[in-house]
C-alpha cells in the first residue's frame, strides 16, 4: 500500500516530463534533418477584451438605475464588475479550441555524431 503512492508518482513526473520523439532523415538534398510533430491551438470565435468590456458598460449602465447619491455610484460600479465577468464567462463558453498537428523539421549538424 505504501509502494503505490511513490510509483504512481513517478509515473506521472514522467509522463509530463517525458521529452517529444524525433525521428531523422535524409531530406532529397542529402542533408540530415531532426523531424518532429507540434501542435497548434487557435481559439476560434475568441474575443479576450470585447465581450467583457460591453459586459461592463451594459452592467454599469443597469446598476446606474438602482439606488441615489453615492449608493448608487456603487451599485454602478458593481454592475460593471459583474457585467465584465458575465462577458468573460460567455466568451470563455463561446470560444473553440481547434488543435492542428504539423511537422517541423532542423537540420542536424554532422559534428555532433
């Protein structure tokens, strides 16, 4: 029982540590060349500061109703606050991940063999 908890340990540092694999050719000028995979994410649909600052403005403009004199300062400035985190959340929900995988290939110096 006190074995497991070291080796399921061990297991995870390495596989979050374990390094990509490469593989070498020779490229169609006889040059040797180090290829590996990388993967690119692009978020679609992904609007960081516009979602949340007409979240704001749209919250402050609805808290300025509620209240008078400096109670209603805070109500607008708490319906800013919550407006820009009700945008963050919806473009946080809205945006999509789309991975895409390429090849990249360095050539390797015949010195280092």
């Amino acid at each position: 029982m006190k074995l497991r908890i070291p080796c399921c340990a061990a297991l995870a540092v390495a596989t979050f540590t374990a390094p990509a694999f490469a593989d070498v050719y020779t490229n169609a000028d006889g040059q040797r060349v180090e290829c590996h995979d990388e993967q690119i994410v692009t978020r679609q649909g992904d609007h960081p500061i516009a979602a949340p600052v007409l979240g704001a403005i749209a919250g402050g403009v609805i808290g300025h109703q509620f209240g008078g004199g400096h109670g209603q300062d805070i109500a607008t400035g708490a319906g800013a606050v919550g407006g820009a985190a009700l945008g963050k959340r919806y473009n946080d929900n809205n945006a999509r991940e789309q991975v895409t995988t390429r090849q990249v290939c360095t050539p390797l110096d015949d010195r280092q063999h």
